[in-house]
C-alpha cells in the first residue's frame, strides 16, 4: 500500500470519527469520493495491517497504530490550511485540495516550524481543533530555547526557528527576504545607537531593521 494512500484514509476515517463512534463504508467512499466497493477493499488491508477496527455493519475504528499516524497527518493539514487562509490569502475548495497534496510532503521539523511561525493555532479555519503534537514539551517550553535575532552578539552563526510577528505584510517581507525556518544566519555587524543589523544569508549580506530582528527568534546552529 502506498504510504500516502494509507494516510489519507486514516486522516478520513479520524475526521468522520472525531467526535466518536464508527465511520461508516459510504460516508468515507462520500469523503474520498471513490466506489464503496474500493473503500471495502482498502479497509480489509487497513484492518490486516493493524491500523483499524472493522465490524460489520456498523463500521471502522481507528487502533491505537492508526490513530497515531491520523493524528500526525491531521494535524499537518489543518496547519496547512490555516496558513494558507492566513498568510497566502487561499479559500474554499481549492485551500483544502492543496493542503491535502502538502500535508505528506511536509516533515516533522516543519511542521513545528510552521506552528510556531503561526503562535501554535489550535484551530483550522473549519473551527476544527488542530491536534496536539507528539512531542514531549508543551507550547510555552517549544519556544523557550528561542532567542530573537536582536540579542545574538556579532560573529555568531545561528539558524533561523519563527517569526513573532502577527502583521501578515511584515512576515511575508522577512519571508521573501529569505529568513525562513532552518535558514543560516551569521550576525556579522549591530550598528550602534539602535542601527540595523547586518547578516550573512545567502551568501549575501542583509540589513535588518532593529525592532524587525527581535521579531525573528533563532536557535544556536
């Protein structure tokens, strides 16, 4: 079974799920829209292979192995869509057809860039919860080793983990300047008396703005 194919059902029948009971063959046929008849077939595997809980004429349940990998890819495309609502402007039907596509390319360590990028959302923009992550801190410890661009001293490399800022304008900017999560930094000069900072990045050196550089919190590289 393709791995992606394994994904999106476990993340359908999690969705139909959610609030409890069984999902049932038609209404995840209805969500992928595919033939009952395939979705018979797939479930079977699923059921084989440990993921899920088949029982006739009531429906499937995800198993603690199943609901592991449904809360992992759940979680990337509600993330997925909330960014896309909220920085790139993108709607409807076609906001969930791309996250769908990126939610299985997007790795573990952007995914959490991508959260905290967003202040750790805790809804997609359907108003559904976005799940917790697996990892074995909280929200408020994720950032706690982050220190902002601003109090790095001159001739340190550091890489790049968020951005703090909420103005959508002034993120897409820093973005698009190339200071984006796992990018590296070399803080090569801070002009006195609140003057810019001057980086390496790239292989280019870049002028950011004092009060822009407490925005982007790094990590020691």
């Amino acid at each position: 079974m393709a791995h992606e194919i394994v994904e999106q059902y476990l993340k359908v029948i999690y969705n139909l799920t959610e609030d409890g009971g069984m999902a049932k063959t038609t209404d995840i046929a209805s969500a992928m829209d595919i033939a009952p008849a395939s979705v018979t077939e797939m479930i079977h595997k699923l059921s084989e292979k440990g993921y899920v809980r088949h029982e006739p004429y009531k429906g499937v349940a995800l198993r603690p192995r199943g609901m592991k990998i449904a809360c992992k890819v759940s979680r990337k495309h509600r993330l997925l869509e909330r960014f896309l609502a909220d920085f790139v402007g993108v709607s409807g039907k076609s906001r969930h057809e791309q996250a769908c596509k990126m939610e299985h390319a997007l790795t573990d360590e952007a995914e959490k860039n991508l959260c905290r990028i967003m202040h750790h959302p805790t809804e997609c923009p359907h108003g559904k919860r976005i799940p917790k992550c697996d990892r074995p801190t909280t929200c408020e410890k994720c950032t706690s080793t982050d220190t902002p661009l601003s109090e790095i001293a001159e001739g340190q490399r550091v890489i790049v983990s968020h951005l703090m800022s909420k103005n959508q304008d002034e993120l897409c900017s820093m973005l698009s300047m190339g200071f984006v999560p796992g990018a590296e930094v070399r803080v090569e000069k801070k002009i006195p008396m609140g003057g810019p900072i001057i980086v390496s990045l790239k292989g280019t050196k870049v002028a950011i703005a004092r009060d822009r550089g407490s925005l982007l919190h790094v990590v020691k590289a």
